[in-house]
C-alpha cells in the first residue's frame, strides 16, 4: 500500500546477477545506495522486504558493494530500531569489521553512531575488537588509524571508566607511538579526554595510575619523539594533567 508492488519488485530484481551481467554491472551498488531510502519508505514494520536483499547485497563479491552498505548502515540501524538492529544488523556489522580496509573503514566512519544504538550489554562486546582497527591491510593508510583515534574520543562516553581503563588505554597509547605525526596528534586529544573521563566521574586512581604509565612511558623514553609526546599532552590537556598532579602530591 506504501509503494506500488511492482516498483518494489523491481528494485529487489537489482541484485540478481544476471541483471549486473547483461544490463549494468553498477547496479548492485546502486541498488545497495539506495536501499536505507527504500527502507525508510517503506517503515521497519515492512523490512522483512528488504531483508534478504540487503543480506545478498552484504554478501555482493564486489567490495565497492559491500562499502556503501558499511557507510550508511548506521542510518539503517536508527530506522529499523534496536530489537532489529540487534537481530538482523549486527551479524552484518560483525562481517564488516573482518572484511577489506576500503570496507572497513566505512563502518569506522560512524562506529560511534552504531555503538550508540546497541545495548549495553552488546555494545560491550565490541570493547575488545575496538583494537583490531589499528591493524589495517596497509600501514601506510595512517588515516585509517586517525579515524579510529577520532572515533574513540566519541565512544568513550559509551563505556564506563573501568572498561576504558582495561581496553580502550591500550590502544591510545599504541596510537601514542604511531610513526605518522598527524596520527599521534589526535591520539594525545585522546589520551585527554580519557583523563578527563576518569576525572568526570571520578575515578582518581585509574587517572593516576594512567598519568604514572604515561610518565614511564613517555616523559622518561630514550627517544625524543617519546619525550616530545609528553610535552605535547601536557599541552592539549593542562587542566586534566594538574588534576592528577594535585591529587599525587597534594
């Protein structure tokens, strides 16, 4: 009653091979583009329509088909809901997340905006995946590192201080040490918004325990590059470092 049944039918005729072979070899893609447009039409009561299109599509041996999907699968995800992001989604996501860099890096783009949508308890599985983007197919591609330090100065407020303690720390410090300036950079704005997470909520002694691994590991480092880092995020972050000094030595 929404859209005609034919001009439905049509669309979900996009992904048959055949169709790429003799009419156009884009048009999985398109159809791919398109479909979190056609989902919102149609409403999520209505999904079970597009269900195993966007599943055959997820699976489209083409990655540039794979990627659109990885780039607007939060958007999908906000118009079907959290029970059917949960149930029909997140399998999805989780191939994203093995699949090629030009792919992954799509769902890293709005891995904040994903994560958000998922329950606790779900969201909370991811925590230790987090450190599989700094692997990437290519060391050379840093912005794929840059993103991930972006990202995760979002998702910290996802996560109690306990969990950002325990996972997300490593993985800033690594990014700490990266070998691209530009990286480094936004992972010292990192390292002190996860200070000022442990300020914000209180936990004094995870934030001197990070501070005490920070000075070991930078302010005392034999290279200068390490020593430079410190400087550098006591300069991004003054007001979170003196907090912690204050509270070390009164």
């Amino acid at each position: 009653d929404i859209i005609p049944q034919p001009l439905l039918a049509q669309y979900l005729s996009m992904t048959d091979p055949a169709r790429a072979q003799t009419v156009d070899t884009e048009i999985a893609k398109h159809c791919a583009y398109s479909l979190p447009g056609v989902a919102l039409t149609l409403g999520r009561q209505n999904w079970h329509c597009l269900k195993d299109t966007y599943e055959t599509l997820a699976s489209d041996v083409q990655w540039k088909v794979r990627r659109t999907l990885a780039f607007s699968i939060h958007e999908l995800a906000v118009i079907l809901g959290d029970q059917l992001t949960a149930a029909d989604l997140v399998p999805i996501f989780n191939g994203f997340l093995k699949d090629l860099d030009e792919v992954r890096i799509g769902v890293l783009k709005h891995l904040y905006d994903f994560l958000k949508l998922l329950h606790a308890d779900k969201r909370r599985e991811y925590l230790y995946q987090l450190q599989e983007f700094v692997v990437t197919d290519n060391s050379r591609n840093w912005r794929f590192r840059y993103e991930l330090a972006e990202q995760l100065i979002l998702i910290l407020e996802l996560y109690n201080p306990n969990d950002v303690y325990d996972y997300l720390r490593h993985i800033a410090l690594t990014l700490c040490s990266d070998k691209v300036s530009e990286v480094r950079w936004i992972s010292f704005k990192l390292v002190v918004a996860i200070l000022q997470k442990f300020y914000a909520n209180s936990a004094n002694a995870l934030g001197l325990s990070f501070i005490n691994e920070l000075v070991v590991r930078f302010r005392h480092s034999s290279k200068w590059v390490g020593r430079q880092a410190f400087a550098f995020i006591c300069q991004v972050g003054m007001f979170s470092l003196c907090f912690c000094v204050y509270i070390k030595f009164g």
